[in-house]
C-alpha cells in the first residue's frame, strides 16, 4: 500500500472546469471519503487518479512515483464501480482470481489467494456459484474480494453502495470498513451521502463545484465545519442556520438575546458576523419568554421512533430540534427554544466559518 497525493490537479472539459487545483495529501493505510453533492466533480477526480481521465494540470503521486502519464494498467491501483460489472459466465472464484490470470499468475497461487480473499470476505460457500445466483449484497462482495485479490497500492471505490437497499449498505458500510481496516488499505471512496462518509472514513474531502472545501476527520468536518457549505451538507438533519448580529448585549437571534463567553464574544464582534449555525441536538426546549429563549411556533412534529422530530417558525426563519420520544405538540402552537451560544459557529457575509463552537466549553 502507498499514500497518495494530488498535486495542483485541475480538469478542463472544454470550456468548463470541473476540478480547480485539487491538492489532496492521503496519508498511506488512510480511508478517505471524497463528498460532495452530484457534478462536483468526485468521479472526475477517482477517474483522474485511475488513469481513466488525463488532468489539464497538475500530478497524481502514489507513493513516491508521479504516475500523471502512466497507463490505468500501469498505476497498481484497483477500482470498484457502482455498477460491479461481475462477468456472468465466470463462476464467482473466476470473476475473483481474473486480475490474477491476465497478469499470468499460476494456478495453484490463484486457489490460494482467492480462498484467502473469499474467507475474508465471507463468501467462500459462493465460489462456486454464477453471479446471477448471488444476492445484491454478496455481489458487492465478490466485485470488492476481486478488486482486493491483488494487493493494489489504493483503492479506489466510486459510490459502490448505491445500488444496494438502504438496509443492505448500512451493513456494507461497516463490513467495507472493517475490510480496510484489516487489509491496512489506502482507499479513495467517493460517496454523496454524508453518513457513509462520517461513518467509514479516517479523514473526509468535502467538495463543491470542483473544489476542495474542507479536508480534516470526520469529528472535525462535523464540529468545527470551514464554511455555511460543509456545515449544512454535513449531518442530518442538517445544522440550522440563523440571521444573526452580534452587539455588546449578546448575539440577537429570532427576536431574542443570546449571552456569548468574553472571548469568542469579541471574536464575534470583530468579524462582521451574519449569520449562526446550530445543530438540531444543540436546541432545546424552554419556556417561552424567559430569559435567552426564542418564541415560535411549531411547524410541524415528527416522531422518529427513538425520538422526535420538532421544526419551529421565527418568521420567516426555521429551525429544527431532537426533542425526546414521546414530545407532542399541535401544529401552530406557541414553543420556547433555547440553546447555549458555545454550542453555535458563526458565519460572515461570504458563509466562511469566523467562530467555531468551543470545544469542551472553551473559547475556540
Ligand atoms: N466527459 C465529460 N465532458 C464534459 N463534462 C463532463 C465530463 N465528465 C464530467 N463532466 C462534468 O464535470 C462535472 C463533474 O462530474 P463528475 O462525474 O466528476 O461529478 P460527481 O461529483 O461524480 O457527480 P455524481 O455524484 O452525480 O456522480 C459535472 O458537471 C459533469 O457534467
Ligand atoms: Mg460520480
């Protein structure tokens, strides 16, 4: 295994830019999720690394060779599609040991390596088997298991659960994890939905119109995100963000007062600040009128099971709460809100994150 790294990457279709100088460090033996919402530019960058797109600009290192020229063949890297493309024909120990026989390896290693992935895997009952007698998710598997059977310098996985129902990746969200875990495998893994890239990856590159927004770990992406952007792609529900100005009083939100800590206080002040963002698990409910608590009224209620959903209206403004299982309140009704200033990062006029939330209660 080899890290890899984007060096000043930029991709020109004509005349439209859909990677702007992508500088990417990924530590070897490091799972990095590449995120970001549809057309910013994630399979561009995946293809650009495999070899399968030649970049306008910059270089692609994996480990220490600068393989920008090299041929996909040539680059020891292995890549799985959304699509797993098993060849229908080949038994499931054929569609795994390929890579193996078109580089020439012989038979008797072949049976050993492919027993040695299939168990890992576990679908060693299946070898014997054809695609088309295989479950979505164990042909997941095999493509994964036919991807790995060589000992690639990276992965790369392009969305690869998005064919699967939504019980099915959640159970292959945690067994890929643990697959990369043991092989000790850099991986690339391009994904749109923010909870396979939190849950599976050491650090996350969150993306936006082919470029880069925040490259840090998970944690860090989701407490202390670099812009109005990430805060909102990242979590779900999303972050609430509010109209917010800062006076000597306190931070005035939704038509009430919100005490600030001295430090990020001043911080705050000094950097033309527009706008908070507050997290649903962040806001809590307090009676109406006392004192740092916003009045609104309940947009709508939404049990989950193991809680509730609560959105509350301020005008034009909304906001949206973890309330306990069981809360109800009618529709329309009147409902205090409250939440703790350390908890919000405040924004400026161009959505670029000026104060974040403090950590353990300091000023940060
Ligand atoms: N061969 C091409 N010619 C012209 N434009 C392209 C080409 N390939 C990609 N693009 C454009 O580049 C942008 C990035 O595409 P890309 O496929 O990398 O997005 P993505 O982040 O993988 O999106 P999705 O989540 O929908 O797969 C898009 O606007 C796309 O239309
Ligand atoms: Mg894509």
């Amino acid at each position: 295994m080899s890290g890899v790294r984007y060096e000043g990457i930029e991709k020109r279709f004509e005349a439209f830019t859909a990677l702007h100088a992508l500088n990417l460090d990924i530590p070897d033996r490091t799972f990095l999720a590449l995120l970001g919402p549809s057309g910013c530019g994630k399979t561009t960058a995946l293809r650009i690394l495999a070899g399968l797109e030649t970049p306008t600009a910059g270089k692609v290192i994996i480990g220490d060779r600068d393989v920008t020229r090299l041929q996909p063949r040539d680059r020891d890297v292995a890549m799985v599609f959304q699509s797993y493309a098993l060849y229908p024909h080949m038994t499931i120990a054929d569609n795994i040991g390929y890579p193996l026989r078109i580089r020439n390896v012989d038979a008797a290693t072949r049976a050993k390596k492919i027993a040695e992935v299939a168990q890992a895997l576990e679908i060693d009952p299946l070898l014997d088997r054809h695609p088309r007698q295989l479950s979505g998710g164990q042909r997941q598997r095999v493509a994964l298991a036919r991807a790995i059977v060589r000992d690639p310098a990276a992965f790369l996985m392009d969305e690869p659960l998005s064919n699967l129902d939504a019980r099915l990746r959640l159970s292959m969200r945690g067994e890929i994890k643990r697959l990369c875990h043991r092989l000790g495998a850099t991986t690339i893994y391009v994904t749109h939905d923010q909870a396979e890239a939190l849950t599976m990856a050491d650090l996350v590159a969150v993306m936006r119109q082919g470029e880069l927004q925040q490259l840090a770990p998970p944690a860090d992406v989701y407490e202390r995100p670099a812009n109005r952007f990430v805060a909102l792609f990242v979590g779900n529900p999303p972050m609430n963000v509010l109209r917010a100005e800062v006076s000597e009083q306190g931070i005035h939100v939704a038509g009430a007062t919100v005490p600030i800590d001295g430090a990020r206080h001043q911080r705050c002040l000094a950097s033309a600040i527009t706008e908070l963002g507050i997290r649903p698990e962040d806001i809590r409910l307090a009676a109406p009128g006392s004192p740092g608590a916003l009045s609104g009224e309940v947009y709508v209620v939404e049990p989950m099971g193991n809680e509730t959903l609560v959105d509350v209206r301020f005008g034009d403004e909304r906001v949206t709460l973890r309330a306990a299982k069981g809360f109800t309140a009618a529709i329309g009704s009147t409902l205090g809100v409250a939440f703790d200033a350390a908890d919000a990062c405040f924004f400026d006029s161009s959505g670029s994150t000026k104060v974040h939330r403090a950590r353990n209660g300091e000023a940060g």
